[in-house]
C-alpha cells in the first residue's frame, strides 16, 4: 500500500499514499490518508484495543499456519519419494 500513487475522489490530482494515524477517545486509533492537494481524507482502517490484540494473534496463528503447511508439504513430498523408489526398484 505504501509508495503507492492514488487518484483523489475529489479533485482528481494524483498523490502518493502515505498512512497517517489519529487517536480517538477510548484508545481508538484511526488510519487515514490525505489528499496533499485539496486536504480532502480517507479511512484506510480504524482499530480499538480489541482489534490490536486480534491482529497481533492473527498475525501469529498466520505465521503457525505457513510453517505448519511447510512442514506438511515436505513430509508429503517424503512420502511421494518412497513410494516411487519402492516402485522403481521392483521394476
Ligand atoms: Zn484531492
């Protein structure tokens, strides 16, 4: 999302997306972008404490996630490679 070049809604002048942030009463935190030509702003996301401490455990359960696959994976291709060495050396 960063360095990417957007097109303003509103005056249609191109800009570079940077993520500024705001907080909000109740340890709420607002990511917004803003036009740098006519100052007109866009929510990108808004997070409470709540979603911080989910995003963080997603984040980790993701990270789980593509270690546990990888391991998966090379333990499959293990028993793909046996079988076909089983079946060359009965050929
Ligand atoms: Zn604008």
């Amino acid at each position: 999302m960063e360095n990417q070049q957007v097109q303003c809604d509103a005056c249609h002048e191109p800009f570079t997306i940077q993520l500024k942030e705001r907080k909000h009463p109740g340890n709420i935190i607002e990511a917004y972008i803003q036009c740098p030509h006519c100052k007109e702003e866009y929510i990108s996301y808004v997070t409470d404490q709540f979603a911080r401490r989910e995003q963080d455990e997603v984040r980790k359960l993701h990270e789980k996630y593509i270690k546990r696959k990888g391991k998966l994976f090379v333990h499959m291709e293990k028993l793909k490679a046996d079988i076909l060495s089983k079946r060359e050396a009965s050929e």
